[in-house]
C-alpha cells in the first residue's frame, strides 16, 4: 500500500513539474513571424561561418545591408555585436522537434 502511494505522489509531483515546465515555456515563447523585407532594392547578406564571414565584417557593406544569419551561427561570438536582420533555421536537426 505504501509503495502505491509513494507511486501516486511521484506521479502527481512530476506531472507538476511538467506543467510547471511546459507554462514556463508558454509564458517565455514568442510567436514566430515572417515578415517581407521593406526594401527589396538593397541585397540581402546571408552569414555563414569561416574566412568569408571575416571579410565581410571588415567591410562597410554589412552595415548598409540587410543581414541574414543561418542555422548555429547564434553560437558563434560575432552573433550578438552583427545582429542580423532575419535568423533562418534550415538544418535538418531542426525539424526534429516538428514531427509529433
């Protein structure tokens, strides 16, 4: 009998810990959106990883385009000082959390 009810309440307590988990995640999400560039006139730089994205850095052409960042490139350092415009999520490893 004690073992049940030691069952019962583990049950209920992580039942509790997932809705805890799951409102968090409500409450800390944000819809995703997409949007239309304002102005199609200017080039679209897509930034990916290695030499080339050096480059571009040291270029003026970053700051008078619009930017976009790929995949993992939030891991790299240069992520939160470039802060692109758009992020897309192309990668396969992605879709693993679509698929239910």
């Amino acid at each position: 009998m004690a073992k049940t009810i030691d069952k019962i309440t583990g049950f209920f307590s992580l039942l509790a810990s997932s809705a805890k988990s799951i409102g968090k995640m409500a409450l800390l999400s944000r819809r995703p959106t997409i949007s239309c560039r304002e102005s199609i006139d200017r080039p679209l730089i897509i930034m990916g990883n290695g030499p080339s994205l050096a480059e571009v850095i040291k270029s003026e052409a970053i700051l008078k385009n619009d930017t976009m960042a790929v995949n993992f490139a939030a891991n790299a350092p240069e992520y939160t000082s470039l802060a692109p415009d758009f992020y897309l999520l192309a990668d396969p490893h992605f879709e693993a959390g679509l698929s239910s």
